[in-house]
C-alpha cells in the first residue's frame, strides 16, 4: 500500500533540475508541484561560481 501512494506522491511532485542561466554549468536539485506550477520554473538563487545571485530555470 506504501508504493502506490508514493507512486502517486512523485508524479505529482517530481523531482527537477535547475540550472544557472549564467553559464557556469551549476545546478540544483528541488521538487515542484506540478498542480501549482505546470510551467517551467524560474527562480533565482545563488550561484557560487558566479559569486552572484541569477535566475535558474528547469530543465527537462
């Protein structure tokens, strides 16, 4: 009975990667709801290569 509400639970919550738009290659690794945000998402965070805070968006 777990597996299937885990099931359940990661396609509506999966797990993405958002990566720096300023070209340094670094990433994150978060979960999103798909309900609330069905588009990609956009947010900004610090990258450390940068020394700065950019936007990140998801990728697929």
């Amino acid at each position: 009975m777990c597996m299937v509400s885990s099931m359940a639970r990661n396609e509506l919550r999966p797990i993405i990667k958002l990566r720096s738009t300023a070209g340094t290659g670094y990433t994150y690794v978060t979960r999103k709801n798909r309900r609330n945000n069905p588009d990609r998402l956009t947010l900004r965070k610090y990258d450390p290569v940068a020394g700065r805070h950019v936007d990140f968006r998801e990728e697929r």
